[in-house]
C-alpha cells in the first residue's frame, strides 16, 4: 500500500523529492518497511503523558 501511494505520488506529482513518514519506535514491522523502501531516519519525537491518581 505504501509502496503503490509512493508511486501515486510520483506519477502525479513529479517534483516532489522529500517524503517525510512517522512510525512508533516500537513498530518495528512499519520502520523495516521504510527501510526497504529507501527512507532514512531523520529524527525522533516523544510525548510525555502526567498521570494523576
């Protein structure tokens, strides 16, 4: 599916040359994709949540 809107992408929208995408640290099946797919980390984000009692 990524793959196919990348190409989407491409097709419609020759200029482009940056895509930027965001997975969950954890999500290790998602970041292998990206990897297969040429894209490069670039960057990390967290949150952080205050639980109260």
């Amino acid at each position: 599916m990524k793959l196919a809107n990348l190409r989407g992408l491409q097709t419609e929208h020759p200029p482009v040359e940056r895509v930027m995408t965001f997975n969950a640290e954890e999500n290790e099946h998602m970041l292998s994709i990206n990897v297969q797919l040429c894209f490069k980390p670039a960057g990390y984000d967290g949150g952080w949540q205050k639980r109260t009692k």
